[in-house]
C-alpha cells in the first residue's frame, strides 16, 4: 500500500516498546504478535480498539492499521453509555478491548486484552479510509475525523523531520494513545525506529518519572495543563539529564509560562517545542523552530514540512498585510478525508481535497510566523463588544493559574479553584477589558473539569 504507516523492516532488531512493568519487545518480535493478530481479521471491515498505553493496545492499532481494517480509536476507560451509544451507532466488526469491557464471540485472548467478533454487518467502507478518531475526547458523540494512512503517514514524517527524530530517541507516554497527539508521538516514533517508553502512569505521579529516569527518557509530550501542573511539581528542579525535548501542544499555553520552559531549556541545553494542530490535520499544522522560541514565545511557528497556512478573510481572500486578524486556514497531505456520523458516511471519499478550515482566529507577524487569537466559536458579544474567551482565560492565569472561561452574549463566567481570589479576579478583567465589572461572574469550583487528554471539559463548564 502505498503510503504504508508502519514497515518495521529497516530497524528489526531495534528495540520498540519497553514498559515500566518490565517487559520489552524488538521491532522484529513486534511484529511477529502483530502477524499473529492479522490472522484473525480480514481487511475491509470496521473496528473498535478500546485503548490503553499498554503493549496490547499498541499491537491491536499497528495489526489494525496493516491489515486495512479501519479503526476507531477510543479509550478503553469511556464510560459504557457512551461506549454502548457508539456500538449502537456503528455495529463495529472487531472490537479489541480489556477483558470483560465488552462480551461477544471471542477470537483471541492476549495478555489482559481480547478479540471480539462484535458484528457479521456488512460495512461499505472506502478503501483509502484507516482510522477514526474522536473530536470530543470523552463524550459519546460518533462525530469522527476519518484519516487515511497517506494522512498519517505524511505526518509522522513531517513531525519526525523538524522534531530531528532518529532510533536513538525514547520518548514516554505520557498522553494517551486514542488522543490524536498521543497517537502522533507513537506514529512519529514508530517511523524511525525508536524505542517507546510505554507507561499509564502520569505525569502527576511518582512512579512515571522513576521510570523516566531509569529508561532514560529523552523527550515528553504535554498540553497546557501538563506544563502548568509539572511547574507546581517543581519540573525545573527534576534530575533528568537525559531528557532532551519537551514539546506543547493541545491548546494555547500561557505565553508567560511558555517563556520560562523556553528560558529553562535553553539554560540546559534542551528543547521546548510549541506546536499546533488538530485531530482534523492527522493532527500537526505548525511548530515553533526553538532557535526563534525566545523572541516568538506566544507564537505558534510556521507551517510543517510540506504544510501551508494563510490567513482569510470572512469570503475566503487571503490576508496578506500581516497582524490583521481572520481564519487559519491550512493545506497539506495530513488534511482528513472528512467526518462520519452515521455508518453510511464511512464510503465517502476525499471531501476536503487537503484544505481545512481550522475555526480558529489567527494572524501572522511580519517575519511569517502565526499567531492563534482566539476560536471563531469562542467569542462572545457584552452590551456591543466582541470579547474573546481564550483571551480573558489568558488575563486570569497570572492569578489563578487553574482557571477557565465560559459564556453567552452580555455574560462571562470564569472558574477558579481558590474562592478567595473571585474579587481580584473581577476587577482585573474591569481594568484590563475596559467593560464594566458586572459583565464578570467568577465562580469556584475545587477543580477544573478536564478530559482525559487534559484539555478543559468546555460542555461540562456550560
């Protein structure tokens, strides 16, 4: 197939997958548990992979994947309503999930994990189609991103080329795997014949970063939320020598913050990697070149390798005068063929011919590098004022670093997690937006809802 996401052959005796449990698998011996699995399966059918950052995961996506069944990656934790909504919906094939997750006729045991032939429905499915994901992390929705390999594969490329990726790297798991930045640490890795460093602890515990330290970890993956929580947990104080590369993603970090990690890794001889993307784009769209990073801190870089970004206006015209405000709007081999809601849609072809309209606010400076302002769904109208939410959320972190914003037309509520702060809090946001204090509602909450991927739970805060 051309575009083949994964061909371990260059780099069979390198070693793959370790875990903090202790075992350890060579490309070669991964590949021999992912043949075994392909027996059991036939191409062109539909799939669930409930995943876990766990060896049994990993195996059931790579067999999926080189067996031409598309699959829909979720976790293997969600909820059974919401699992059970979806199994309604799609009448999957196969399922490979953790045993006692799911009953149906079973065709093969592996470790914790199991087969289930869930469905004998015929699935009229594209032959170009290989992965779904979810866009709404946790929730039940079956809106999915359909990705083919050529989209994957293009992106894991590209990641890999300006991340300097080689077999010498052993990036750790500290995402999870169904999440499209997850996904992409594995994919990228996965293309160069590293070692992954395959662990369900997070970064919150203890334990993870012992097995950071003894495996030597050279690179760790975040979204805002990580980097906040690892400089409460004293990160700049952490002994590990071997940890090279730290990249962001998943949302806007603070640029203060930003700056400081920025600021520490240059101290140490390491590397603080801003991206940007979207499960939509497979999922990177920009990057920030650490030699800029210090002067372009709130930026989100420049295109990928292979990748173009404009600026449009509300009629799809390029803005071309730089600092002036409208869509991102990104091009490249990565774009999703499109969405599926229903089963019938899983036979649409292409529908975005490589061009996606990211919903964002953007500009670009004059030197070409981009900046995100705001999410075209996340402003809201006060008495005759256009008011951005990320913006306000933005204001309040210097104070409350755990905080989110949510709102309609002439109302703005924030959450905080420390209640004493809420005075403070309103009358900054008076000074700094102009707009009367009553326009503010700040509410306490013990703690930010997150989803699993540690982005904030927007449809819980409303």
């Amino acid at each position: 197939m051309d575009n083949e996401l994964f061909d371990f052959t260059p780099f069979l005796s390198n070693t793959a997958i370790e875990t903090d449990s202790g075992e350890r698998l060579t490309y070669k011996e991964l590949q021999a548990e992912v043949d075994s699995m392909k027996g059991y399966l036939h191409p062109d059918k539909l799939a669930f992979c409930l995943c876990s950052n766990t060896i049994p995961a990993v195996i059931g996506y790579i067999a999926f994947i080189q067996k031409g069944v598309a699959t829909v990656m979720l976790d293997a934790e969600k909820d059974a309503d919401l699992l059970n909504n979806l199994l309604t919906i799609y009448r999957p094939n196969y399922i490979w999930a953790p045993k006692g997750k799911v009953s149906g006729k079973v065709l093969l045991n592996y470790q914790h994990y199991v087969m289930i032939e869930y469905s004998i429905d015929h699935i009229e499915i594209h032959p170009d189609l290989a992965l779904l994901l979810t866009t709404s992390g946790s929730t039940g929705s079956p809106k999915l991103v359909r990705l083919t390999q050529k989209n994957l594969r293009s992106n894991a490329d590209s990641i890999a080329e300006y991340l300097h990726i080689t077999e010498k790297e052993k990036p750790i798991t500290s995402l999870p795997m169904y999440y499209s930045y997850g996904m992409s640490v594995i994919n990228s890795h996965f293309v160069k014949g590293a070692t992954l460093l395959l662990t369900q602890k997070t970064v919150l515990e203890k334990e993870f970063w012992d097995f950071a330290r003894s495996e030597r970890a050279t690179s760790i993956a975040g979204v805002p939320y990580t980097y906040e929580m690892l400089k409460r947990l004293r990160f700049f104080r952490m002994d590990l020598p071997d940890l090279n590369t730290m990249i962001q993603a998943g949302g806007k970090l603070n640029a203060q913050i930003a700056k400081e990690y920025i600021d520490f890794a240059k101290e140490k001889g390491k590397e603080f990697i801003i991206m940007y993307g979207q499960t939509e784009a497979a999922p990177r769209m920009s990057y920030l070149p650490f030699e800029d990073a210090s002067n372009k801190y709130a930026s989100i870089g420049i295109p990928i390798p292979g990748g173009i970004l404009s600026i449009r206006d509300d009629n799809d015209n390029e803005i071309l005068s730089p600092n002036v405000d409208g869509e991102l709007v990104y091009i490249g081999e990565n774009v999703c063929m499109g969405y599926a809601e229903t089963p019938s849609d899983l036979i649409k072809g292409d529908e975005n011919h490589g061009i996606l309209h990211t919903g964002d606010i953007a500009r670009k400076d004059a030197d070409g590098f981009y900046y995100i302002t705001g999410r075209k769904k996340r402003f809201v109208k006060v008495w005759g004022n256009r008011v951005n939410l990320d913006a306000i959320e933005q204001l309040v972190k210097p104070i409350s670093a755990d905080c989110a914003c949510v709102g309609i037309d002439d109302a703005i509520t924030v959450f905080i997690t420390v209640d004493s702060l809420a005075n403070k809090v309103k009358t900054l946001l008076a000074e700094k937006t102009g707009l009367n204090i009553r326009a503010f509602k700040v509410k306490f909450l013990p703690g930010i809802p997150k989803k699993p991927s540690g982005k904030i739970d927007y449809s819980q805060l409303n």
